[in-house]
C-alpha cells in the first residue's frame, strides 16, 4: 500500500479543523493591521530561490526540490514565501502603490531534510511582508503582529530574540573581523564551520555543534560592528517595541539561515529551547528586490511555521476546537423513509444546520447507534408510524427527550433547538471557527 511521502502528512477531518483555527486566526491578525492577502505559485524557477535565498545557504545547497519540467525549464518547489512575494511584487508594479506594500500569505513550504518533530519536508507558514519602506516602524509592526498572533493563540513563555546584523556598508568590515578572529580556531572547527568560514561567515555564529560554541561565544558582536545609519535604525526599532508593548531579548548571535537580511532579524522561540525550536523568524531584507533585478527597495517581514505553533498549542494544552460534529443524524428506517429524509434534511441545511443521513439498511437500534457514533445533537426518527402520520420524532442525543414534530415545522423546530442548546452550552465563547463560521457558510 502507498504510503504519504516522508516527512508530509495527511491532516484528517478532526486536525483540519484545528488548522482552520490557525489559519483564520492568522488572516484575522494580519487583516487588523492592514495586510492583504498574496497567493504565489507552489514553484518557481529556481534561479528565484538561488539568489533569493543565496546560494551559500542550507536551503538551496541541501534542502531544495528541484526538477526540470518537461518543457526542460528549471523548476523548485519553493523552500519559502519571500522570494516569491517579492518577485511578484516587482512583476505586478506595486511599487507605484503606497508603500508600504502590506501582505500576508499562508502558505505551504518544501524543504528536502531530515523529518524529525517540528521539522517536515511539506510544512505550512503564515508569512507576513511590509515592502518598500525603511521605517523601523515596519520592523515594529511585523514583529507585533507576529507576537499579537501567537498570544492570542494562548501560547505562554515565549522569547522574541533580536539582533541587528548591518547592512552592505557596515557588514563587510564586520565580516573581516568575525574571519580573521576565526581563522586562527579553524583546525578546532567543525567540517561546516571550516566550509563556513569561506562560503558565508556570519553562519559560523550560530553553528550548533558543542565544540564551535565557545568560538561563537567569544566572538564579535555584530550590534558592536553598525555603521551610524544601522545604529540609530536598530535604536529607534527597540523604542516602538517598547511602546508596543512587544518584550524582546538582545541575541548578539542571531544571524538566521538565508542570506538576504539586512540590519534587523528576529525569532520567536518556545520556553523549551531545542535545535527544532523556532516558530518563527524574519528580518529586514532590503537588497532583495535589487538581487531580483528590481529597483532598491527595502523590505521586512517574518513567517511563523504553523506545524510548530500547533505543537506548541498542544504542549501547552492552549484551548483548540474541538472535531466538528453534525448538529442533526436523520434515522431513517427503509427507503420510503430515506427518501422522505432527503428534502426535510435539506430544509434544515437550508437554515444553517449540519446533517446527515444514516445510509445502509440497519435495524432502529443499529441506526441509533450510528446516530450516537455521529457525535450529533439530535437524531431525527423516520420509521413507517412516522411517515404515516407525517410527524418525525425528534431525540434529543444527549438528554434522551424525546419529541414529536410535524415534518412541516421539522426544520424550524431543529434550527431553534440547536441554537439554544449552542446559547447554553456557551459555544459561542469557545476558540472560533465553528458555530460562527457555519452560520457565515449558510448565510452565503
Ligand atoms: P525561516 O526561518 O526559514 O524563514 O522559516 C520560518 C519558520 O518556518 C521557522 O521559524 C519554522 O517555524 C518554520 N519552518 C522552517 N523549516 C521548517 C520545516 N522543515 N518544518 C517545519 N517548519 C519549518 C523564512 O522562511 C523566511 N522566508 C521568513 C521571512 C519572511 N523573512 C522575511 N520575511
């Protein structure tokens, strides 16, 4: 039997509504601070990603999908969402919008690694990008939405960790310094490290590897190493996080995995600090629409791994919707009654209910059962006395009451019952994404 490819994973009914939760809560956060949604294709000539992301980097050295397509074009999987939303915003024009241009995505994400918890090689991320102003106040304003999204979600003991890593003026100088302190240690460095010291310095930072920590430890500062411009940038970014509200941690050796950024990265990690920690990470990336062949324009923005955040949510046992469930289960005994069940169950639909019909041939007991698996509220009786005297009787699956109701008033009756009992069991107040959204499916 087939099995889903390593490292993916199917999301049944039961997880999908959680994942509903997180996406609308997402959408939710990024709407309240102006951002319109961007949908970009799955892949892309790879040539985006290699010098987007950089071609030095983990992403595009290890971990791309890359494949040629039959027309013989270079094709990858997209290993992120930045790159493509930035080419896309310099194909469509949009810097003769407002700038900045605000924009969110949810999007899924392919990286070829090793799967592990946390770590997958299809995984979701919620991306949020504020392009074409270099305002520190847009570095302020993705970090809060980032941290308003995961507090909302109930998520406790978090850490956003910020650095500033300089920009083309001041980061060349920095990078002599961080090589030459290197290079005396380098028969002490991991084979990474080594290859690091050539290929992308600043990686040698955060290498995890026991032995290279002191090094990194011991090593120079990049916040120490800011040319005036990036200094003063870094300073007023720290003063609206302050006055947002946004705690924050100074992390001297946060560098972040893809060559693009530019003065201000930043992570969010959980209490439990592990290799796989991160939920989520960005920075300003003002070079990466000149890379793209576009004009100067610069950029910041973060994506949250949502296959981590529900992790989290769950570790933390943060309130989530629990599987959706029918409101009705129509019992009908025989096809006479299956075919009388068909339009009382579509009145009821028709008001906003979720019903369904028992299917096969069943006896009453067998058919109630399979009302009780359902998980619905009310179970609607269609025997032969039922479809004689035109009146269903109406079980109410938890109570055990029973009524009967004349199929002319059956949806009405059903549709009032279901909302008080809604209203009583305080529905309304747990995490969205059911009782309301159901109504906002009906109405539509
Ligand atoms: P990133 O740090 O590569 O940044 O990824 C962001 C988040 O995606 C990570 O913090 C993590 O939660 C999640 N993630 C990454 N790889 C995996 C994986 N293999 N499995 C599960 N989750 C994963 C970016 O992607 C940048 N595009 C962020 C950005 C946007 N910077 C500026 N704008």
């Amino acid at each position: 039997m087939f099995q889903s490819p390593r490292g993916t994973q199917d999301i049944l009914p039961e997880d999908t509504v959680v994942w509903r939760y997180l996406e609308r809560r997402a959408e939710a956060t990024a709407c309240r601070f102006g951002y319109g949604e961007i949908r970009t294709p799955t892949f892309e000539e790879t040539g985006l990603f290699l010098r987007g992301v950089g071609e030095a980097t983990d992403i595009v050295e290890k971990e791309i999908y890359r494949f040629e397509d039959k027309g013989g074009t270079d094709l990858a999987l997209r290993p992120e969402g930045t790159a493509s939303i930035v080419r896309a915003y310099l194909q469509h024009g949009l810097a003769n919008q407002p700038q900045p241009v605000r924009l969110y995505a949810l999007i899924t994400a392919y990286r070829y690694d090793r799967p592990q918890a946390g770590r997958f090689r299809e995984f979701r991320q919620f991306d949020v990008e504020a392009i074409g102003d270099d305002d520190p106040l847009c570095d302020a304003e993705v970090i809060s939405i980032l941290w308003r999204y995961l507090e909302e979600l109930g998520l406790r003991g978090l850490s956003v960790l910020l650095n500033s890593i300089g920009d083309p003026v001041c980061r060349p100088e920095y990078i002599r310094a961080l090589v030459a302190y290197y290079e005396p240690h380098e028969g002490e460095l991991c084979a990474d490290c080594r290859r690091r010291l050539r290929t992308n310095p600043l990686r040698l930072l955060d290498c995890k590897v026991p032995s290279c920590q002191p090094f990194a430890e011991a090593a120079p500062k990049t916040v120490d190493a800011l040319c005036e411009p990036c200094a003063s940038h870094f300073a007023d970014l720290r003063t609206y996080l302050d006055a947002a509200g946004v705690p924050y941690v100074l992390a001297p050796r946060l560098v972040r995995g893809l060559d693009y950024y530019t003065r201000t990265v930043f992570e969010v990690v959980p209490p439990r600090i592990g290799a796989q920690s991160t939920i989520g990470g960005g920075g300003r990336y003002d070079g990466l629409a000149e890379v793209l062949g576009g004009k100067h324009t610069p950029a910041v923005g973060f994506a949250a791994g949502l296959d981590r955040i529900l992790l989290n949510l769950r570790a933390q046992g943060c309130p989530l919707p629990g599987a959706e469930v029918p409101d009705v289960f129509f019992a009908p005994l025989g096809v006479e009654a299956k075919r009388a069940a068909l339009p009382l169950a579509d009145a009821a639909r028709a008001r906003g209910l979720s019903v369904v019909i028992g299917t096969g041939d069943r006896s009453m007991r067998a058919r109630m059962r399979q009302a009780g698996a359902s998980g619905a509220r009310l179970a609607v009786i269609l025997g032969d006395d039922e479809l004689r005297e035109r009146r269903a009787a109406v079980k109410d699956l938890a109570g055990g009451a029973q009524q009967a109701v004349a199929f002319a008033d059956l949806a009405a009756y059903l549709a009032e019952t279901v909302d008080r009992a809604r209203e009583g069991s305080g529905e309304a107040a747990a995490p969205a994404g059911l009782a309301p959204d159901r109504e906002g499916e009906a109405a539509s």
